[in-house]
C-alpha cells in the first residue's frame, strides 16, 4: 500500500505541467482567432492566455507600449505594419512572421440606419461629409484615414472625427449611435451587434492590411508559438478567416 501511494505521488509531482501561451493580439485578426482557439486547445492540450492591444498608435495599450512596460506575451498578432515596429526594436525572433490573413478598410453605420452610397469615390466622399460624426480607430487603419485619405479627399476640415483608442471602441460607439459612420478594416464591422458593415471602401482610397503572427524573443515557449502560429495559418483557418470578414493570404 505504501508503495502504492509512493508511486501515485510520484506520478502526480513528477507529470509535467500542460503548457501554458501567452498572446496578444490586436482587432483585426480577434474574430477569426476567437473562433479557431478552442480547438486548438482541445486538439494540442495547449492553454491560451490572450490578451488584447492595438496594432499602431500613442497610447498605453498598443502591443508595443505593453511589452516596453513589461506585459509577458509569446506570441504577437497584429498588422504587418505594427509588426515591423516590433521587429526595428528587435523583439520578434528572426524568421518566426507568418502572414495569416487580409482585410480591406470598410464603412459600417448603426444597425438600422439608412445605408449610404459607397460606391465610387464620390458617393463615399458624399457620405462622409453628410455624416454628422464619423469614428476610427487611432491604429494602423485610423492614421492612414486621418492622415492620408482625408485630406486628399478634401473633407478634413468637413467632417467631424473621434479617434479612439481601439477599433473595439470605435465600434462601441456605433453601436450606441453616438456616431454615423465607422471606418476601420472589415474584420472589425463584421458579426458586431448595433452594426451593419455596409461594404468596402472604393478601391482607390483602399488599403488592404495584412495581420501576422510572430514569436516574441525570449520566449520559453518557441515551440508550442510555432504550433499555434501553423494552426492559425493552415487550411482549417479558411473558413473562419472569411466569417470574420477577411480574405486568406494567398
């Protein structure tokens, strides 16, 4: 009998502890990850610890800005263009981004309002300006709008604009009405309650972003990073990349 329990205590001290990941990620890759990351831990028996920042921007709770202040993460998911701040700064371990998906920017408006017209430049410059409120988020998408399409539309000084923190937030405030207009990457209009995601930007004002995976350096975890990041960018993601409103990287 003693022997008995001497083996079992050993067995139960000696298992190794399940392998536990760390991720942050941001918006726009959130739906379809939301949807992929049950499986993954019933079929790898890995835990998933998700946390949640902003690809670009000022502001406390960007990726970057957490992990300067010391917030743990092995895996990073965020916009290409939010990834190469990262890798400047060399926290990406070399050779570990792997593209996972597209979204082009697109316009939504409250559940229930009158959808506007979209389509040509023109007709998207219209609604702009005939939008009483209109809402982006401060990242990637909400710079190159603020920034670039704005003010080569002409309407920078027509129209009224919040920037927030996270495109979380920018579609909160839709939902509630308090604005007209949002104008963030696709993935985050779609599959929102309060929110009707009207359809694309016209092609010319586009840009199409591209969110990635990476490891962050000095993770203890390289291993299991690497089985979640093939997960997310296998075949069994298509599906649930273009329910979340985004298109797979050929």
């Amino acid at each position: 009998m003693k022997y008995f329990l001497l083996c079992l205590s050993t067995l139960f001290f000696s298992a190794p502890a399940m392998a536990q990941l760390e991720v942050i990620i941001s918006g726009g890759f959130s739906g379809p990850y939301k949807q992929m990351l049950p499986e993954f831990e019933k079929t790898t028996g890995i835990k998933v610890v998700t946390k949640s920042g902003a690809s670009q921007g000022s502001g406390s709770k960007t990726i970057k800005a957490q992990l300067a202040t010391g917030v743990t993460a092995d895996v990073v998911i965020l916009s290409r263009e939010g990834l190469a701040e990262l890798v400047e700064q060399k926290r990406i371990l070399a050779g570990s981004d792997v593209d996972l998906a597209q979204a082009p920017l697109g316009l939504a408006i409250p559940s229930g309002n009158p959808r506007p017209n979209i389509s040509t430049v023109k007709s998207f410059t219209d609604s702009l300006v005939q939008a009483k409120k209109i809402v982006v988020p401060g990242s990637t998408s909400g710079i190159y709008l603020v920034q670039d399409v704005f003010p080569r539309l002409g309407v920078a000084n027509k129209i009224s604009v919040q920037v927030t923190e996270r495109g979380s937030d920018a579609t909160a405030i839709l939902a509630a009405k308090n604005a007209n207009i949002a104008v963030q990457p696709s993935s985050e209009l779609v599959n929102i309650p309060g929110v009707d995601y009207v359809g694309p930007i016209p092609d010319s004002l586009q840009l199409i972003q591209t969110f990635a995976a990476a490891i962050v350096v000095g993770s203890p975890h390289e291993s299991e990073a690497k089985k979640l990041i093939d997960y997310l960018s296998s075949k069994n993601a298509i599906e649930s990349i273009k329910n979340g409103g985004m298109n797979p990287v050929r």
